[in-house]
C-alpha cells in the first residue's frame, strides 16, 4: 500500500476571504502526487470535520489568516476526535505567531505549523514523511 | 460479514468512506468487500451529469440536491475530476459549490481522481457507486470530469445522462458530431441569460429532430443555476425520463447490458491474471523479450508459444485473482 495516492483536504475556516496561499499549497501539493481537495471559503468546523470524513483524508490542511486560530484549531481537533479521526494528520497554515504556533503543537491541537515564507517542499516533506511512518501505511 | 460492510448498511458514514478508498485503492480485500455489499445494491437510481468544464455542473449538482432533499430523498453524489499524468496529483473541487449540504446528514458527497482513467470517471468510480448504493441512497448523482467530446463513459454507469451545455459552442456541425451529443438524456442549456442562448436551443432542438429512435426526445431545459431558473423543470424532465426508462422496459433493458459487461470484465480480469500467474511461474518473458528486440523472434508467434507452454490445468483449483 506504500504507494497508494495521499489524500489531502485543504480547507479555509472561519471568516478570512484570503484564498490565494491555500491555492498555491493545494497546487504544490497536486504536483507532489496527492489528490487535494478544496471546498472554498468560510467553512465551519463542522463542514471541514464532515468533509474530511466523508472523503477519507490522510491529511487535513488548515489555512487561517483571519487571527481566530487559537480557537478555530483546536476546536476542529476536538471534532475529528470526536468522530474517530484522530489518525489524520492536521497541518496549519497561515500569520500565526511563534508563541501560538508552539502552543498549538505542543498541546496537541495540531501536528505542524507553517508560516509564511516557508518553502512548499518543506510541507510536501512533512507529509511524506508522516505517511511514512506512519502504522498500515 | 466483515465489520466494515456491517457497519456501512447500519449508516455509518466513517464506513462508506473507508469502504470507497479500500475499493479505490484496489485493496486485496476489495473484492470480497464488493461480494458482500452487491445484495444490496439494485435499489439507487443513478443520475450523470456531464459537460464541458466549467459549464456549471457543480452547480446544477448543488441546485438539484436541494430539490431532491426537499422529497426527502437520500442522494449520494460522486464528483469526478481529472488526475494529473505527470505526477499523478489532482485538485477535486466539486465539493465548493456544494458545501451547503456538507452537514446534511442524508447527503454523501465524495470527490474521485481520475487516477489514469480517460472515459470521464474514475476508474472506481462503478464501485464507488455499489458502496452509495448498499449504504441506502434513493439517488447517485454522478458528475463527470469536465469533458470535451469523447469522454463518454457515463452512459454506461448512468439511469440517465444529462448533458450540460453552455451558449454560443460553435456551430451547428458540433451539434450532429458523434459522441456527447448522442448520450443525453436531457439537455440543460446553463448560463442562459448569456448571448447566444437561443441559437443553442434551436440548434440542439434541430438536431434532435433529425433523431429517428423516437421512443424518447431529450427535453432541452435551459437555466441560470446561479439563481436557480430552471432547475425545477430540470428535476421534472429527469423524472419523467426515470418513468419513461421504467414503464418501457428500457431500465431493465440497460441495466442487463451493464451486468452482461461488468461479468464479461470480471472473467477477462480474472482469466488474465491467470495467464500472467502462470507466465511468470513458468516461462522466461524477458529472455522472450530480448530476443524480440534483437529481432531473433516476433511478437506474434512467440505469443502463440507462450499460451502453448502454459499449463492452464496444472493447478486449476488454484485461486487466480
């Protein structure tokens, strides 16, 4: 099964209209050989909790300019506790500053958080490598 | 029974959508998981929509998810899009104009990658079909890739097939083309409000009447499904046609040729993996190969040889897939 297509969701939660960087995540992640899916703008937790659910993703990719990270993260991670989608990796994307971003990982509300400027390789990387290792992968 | 088949005809969501990736991935226990649920499956009505990219599809997708909840109806939708052949990547975005649904719990919306497949769906997408339809779905609404003119696989995998156009897409040559004009069982006309509608209609209603199968006339509906005209008249016409396929027979008639092909395909599947169990026990295909490339040998005869050699019988009882 190693080689077997990762799937992705990328979605935007919250109130942020800023759609630009998650295309560009979403295109590079294309390019690395994953089917990424995108549902648009202004999602609620709810919506990318189902979605990931519904499409059986590997990963989910939480894109959030908006400042409402803090709460927007850890809430979805409760959610896909809650549905028994702890396995999924969940990558955040977005302005997050440094003390949020080590307060999101090491409490667990998130895998990994990248910021701007970060080479896309450097998210297709953590990727692979997760699925990797990770068990019946 | 195993846990996960169990667990998809209890209703459970997580179960549909792993049982659709282990189907997709070609997992070993693929076809022992398909075995179990196809008792249940027959009962789905399966809408496509097809058309060009970008002619709304989505969209019309969305507008008549709405009319079907609002009988009440469960529908399971499958929105195809094109995988990559470079890096085998793809962006499934069928599900933004979808989202109002997301939470609705009597919908299930899953988005395929092509995955090498070039008839308009993916190449699990039948299979994924039998999963929405054993997990309880009234309706599947299959939406294809956005097409050109030959990728019509659709017809094959559909109750009935709705072609979506849009105005103004070339002249009227392209309307008589073989291909995708010929599979509609209902036009829309979508962006309507845009120049050219008229001509389009005309067009697609003159080429109709040169069809000479008159048993049943593709209805030609035109919408703007940005703000839901049509879509009304768009479900209806789709109704009438399941009545039409229902009471003439027709149903029956298509779902026959598409169990005759899937069991057809099933035995060549299995008859060529056995072959190729036992070319690879038994005969020296590269040296085979070698020789073609030096010319020592030709394709055809050693073909012929190689089936000679084979020994179909040795171990017939033998699992071959």
């Amino acid at each position: 099964m190693e080689d077997r297509t990762i799937r992705v969701l990328v979605a935007k939660p919250g109130l942020d209209g800023h759609d630009r960087g998650v295309k560009v995540v979403a295109r590079g992640l294309r390019d690395a050989g994953m089917e990424v899916i995108y549902t648009g703008l202004h999602q609620t937790p709810q919506q990318v909790v189902e979605t990931a659910l519904q499409e059986d993703v590997d990963v989910v990719g939480l894109s959030i300019l908006s400042g409402a990270h803090m709460t927007l993260v850890p809430r979805i991670k409760e959610m896909l506790k809650e549905n028994g989608l702890d396995d999924v990796l969940l990558l955040v994307g977005g302005i997050i500053p440094e003390e949020d971003a080590e307060k999101l990982t090491s409490e667990g509300h998130a895998d990994r958080v990248f910021t701007p400027g970060e080479p896309l390789k450097k998210i297709t990387a953590c990727i692979f490598d997760w699925f990797k290792a990770k068990p019946g992968s | 029974m195993q846990q996960l088949v169990e667990d998809l005809l209890a209703g459970n969501r997580r179960a549909a959508a792993r049982l659709i990736s282990k189907v997709e991935n070609d997992e070993p226990e693929k076809r022992e998981l398909l075995q179990e649920i196809f008792p249940c499956t027959g009962n789905a009505y399966v809408i496509g929509v097809t058309g060009a990219p970008g002619s709304g599809k989505s969209s019309l997708v969305d507008c008549l998810l709405q009319q079907m909840r609002s009988e009440n109806l469960k529908v399971g939708v499958i929105g195809v899009d094109p995988t990559s052949p470079f890096s085998g990547g793809a962006i499934l975005g069928d599900r933004i104009r979808m989202q109002d649904h997301a939470l609705d719990q009597d919908v299930f919306i899953r988005s395929m990658g092509t995955r090498g497949s070039l008839g308009g769906l993916a190449r699990a997408t039948r299979e994924a079909i039998q999963v929405l339809d054993a997990f309880g779905k009234n309706i599947i609404l299959v939406e294809t890739v956005g097409v050109g003119q030959s990728e019509v696989d659709i017809v094959k995998t559909a109750d009935s097939t709705m072609v979506v156009l849009t105005p103004a897409g070339g002249d009227s040559v392209q309307t008589i083309k073989a291909g995708i004009m010929e599979i509609a069982d209902l036009f829309v006309v979508n962006k309507a409000d845009f120049p050219g509608t008229e001509r389009t209609l005309t067009e697609i209603n003159m080429m109709l009447d040169m069809k000479e199968d008159d048993r049943w006339r593709p209805p030609v509906v035109r919408t703007v499904s940005v703000r839901g005209e049509g879509i009304e008249e768009v479900w209806n016409s789709l109704q009438e046609h399941r009545r039409f396929m229902e009471e003439s027979g027709r149903l029956l008639e298509i779902r026959r040729e598409r169990v005759r092909r899937e069991l057809t395909e099933q035995v060549e599947y299995l008859v060529k993996n056995r072959i190729w169990d036992r070319v690879k026990e038994q005969i020296e295909f590269d040296s085979l190969v070698e020789k073609i490339v030096l010319r020592h040998r030709d394709p055809y005869s050693a073909a012929y040889e190689l089936l000679e050699k084979i020994d179909f019988y040795g171990e017939a009882d033998k699992e071959g897939g």
